[in-house]
C-alpha cells in the first residue's frame, strides 16, 4: 500500500491526539505503529480507517483521498477490515454468526453464502471446531482469531490492527501473532499498533515511531530498532526493551 498523509490533527477538547502528523510511505505490506501510551497510536489508527475524521490535514491510501463525506467514508469502511485489542465480537452470537452477519448485513451478501464464506474463513484458520461457539466459551486468543478471521472474511484492501494482542497472555499472544503473519504472507496490507516490539521488528516493512501527535521516526526494521536515530525514540526503546 501506499500512503500520503500530511499535517494530521485531531484534537480532544483541549487534547492534541494528532499535531501536524505527516506520514509518508511509498509502499508496504505491513507498517506498524510503535510509541508511548497517549503518542496517538489508536487516533491515526481510526482515521486511516475511516472511522473519525481528522481536524485538518489530509490522507490518501493507494492514491485515494479521505473526504469528510458520510457516504464516501461508509464506503471506504467497508472496503477495509478492524480488529481492536478487545470487546470485538458480539457475545450473543456463534464465533459463525459473528462473521456471517456482518457479511449479510454490512457486505450485502445473501444468507447462504455469508454462512458460507463465514464457514471458509474458520476453516482457513484453523476454527471450525469452534464454530458453534461464544465468545465466553472461547479463549482470549480464540477470541481475536475469530475477529481476525471476520475482519478478512471479505477480502478488506487494509486490515487495521490496534494492539490487538494486549489483553492476551504470552501464548495467545504468540498464536496471534503468527495469524497476522501468516495474513501478511498472503498479501494482505496491514496497518497496527503494538507494544510487541520483537513481532514488530519481524513483520513490519516499515515502523511509524509515534509520540506527542507526531511520526517521529519512519524506517524499516533494522533501522529504526537498530540505529535509531530520534532521541525520543532512542529513550523509548531503551525503555522498553530494558526487560
Ligand atoms: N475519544 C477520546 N476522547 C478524549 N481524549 C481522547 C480520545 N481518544 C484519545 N484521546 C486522547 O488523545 C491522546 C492520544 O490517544 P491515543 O489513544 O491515540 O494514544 P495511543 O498511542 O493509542 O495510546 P496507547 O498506547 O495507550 O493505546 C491521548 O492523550 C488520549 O487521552
Ligand atoms: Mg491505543
């Protein structure tokens, strides 16, 4: 994907979430979003997704613009596929429901073959045997799968991670992890957010370092884990990869 985002703000009241954010990426599978609590992660998130509008600035994803238009927005929601660190899936319906209806409901498709497509996407990850089941009956890490699974269940141009795995303990959060990696071996564009700095490093073609509203470092991996060269981003690794 390619991405032309300039002078992003977004203000909360008197918060400055976005402060002149520019981002420019001329091409990537993964890109992922590191920083300290409060950078800003998840309100750049919501706003390359289409699901808030920024105050000012502009985005472009694979050359197409982001208007402050309702129905132009909804479009490009639905062409686009979110998985949020949790409360993602309906708790009253099947781990089959949950992909299925948003497929009748949102994408338009008729009931069989939602219930179809939806049965393929557990298939494909390994989730069949919990089709018939609630989220309360399923694992923290089950749980995500299945919302993962939903949110490609039709073939979105960008799947949009926020921390998807920080409500999870190590194990889930390695067999989601190696989920979003093997989605970024198909081909699938992703944008996330993670404080998982080792699976940023191995899946990410570009690293955002965001703090204060701003990218304050943009590199591939080894660059920007390696040598970084902002002494924000040099304090925050330091920091974090201390343990
Ligand atoms: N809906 C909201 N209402 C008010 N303030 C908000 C809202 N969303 C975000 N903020 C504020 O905007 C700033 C950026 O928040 P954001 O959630 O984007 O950070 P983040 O980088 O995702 O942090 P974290 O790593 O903790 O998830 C913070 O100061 C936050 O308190
Ligand atoms: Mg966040």
């Amino acid at each position: 994907m390619k991405l032309e985002v300039t002078g992003l703000t977004k203000c909360y009241g008197t918060t400055r979430a976005l402060d002149g954010l520019t981002l420019p990426v001329e091409s990537a599978r993964v890109l992922v979003l590191i920083g300290p609590s409060g950078g800003g992660k998840s309100t750049l998130l919501r706003v390359l997704g289409g699901l808030e509008m920024a105050d000012g600035g502009t985005v472009k994803i694979n050359g197409h613009a982001l208007l402050p238009d309702a129905a132009a927005l909804q479009a490009y929601r639905r062409k686009n596929g979110f998985l949020f660190q949790q409360f993602n899936l309906f708790p009253h319906l099947t781990a089959h429901r949950n992909i299925s209806l948003p497929l009748e409901k949102v994408h338009g498709h008729a009931p069989v073959r939602a219930r179809e497509i939806a049965a393929q996407a557990l298939d494909r990850f390994g989730l069949l045997d919990h089709a018939d089941k609630l989220p309360a009956q399923l694992s923290g890490g089950q749980q995500q799968r299945v919302g993962i699974a939903r949110a490609v269940a039709h073939q979105p141009e960008v799947l949009f991670l926020d921390e998807p795995t920080s409500a999870l303990d190590p194990e889930m959060t390695a067999e989601v992890l190696e989920l979003i990696q093997e989605l970024a071996e198909a081909g699938q564009d992703i944008i996330l957010s993670t404080h998982e700095m080792g699976f940023a490093r191995a899946v990410a073609d570009q690293v955002a370092f965001v703090a204060a509203g701003k990218i304050e470092e943009l590199s591939p991996p080894a660059g920007l884990f390696g040598a970084p060269r902002s002494a924000l981003c040099q304090r925050f690794l330091s920091r974090v990869m201390r343990y």
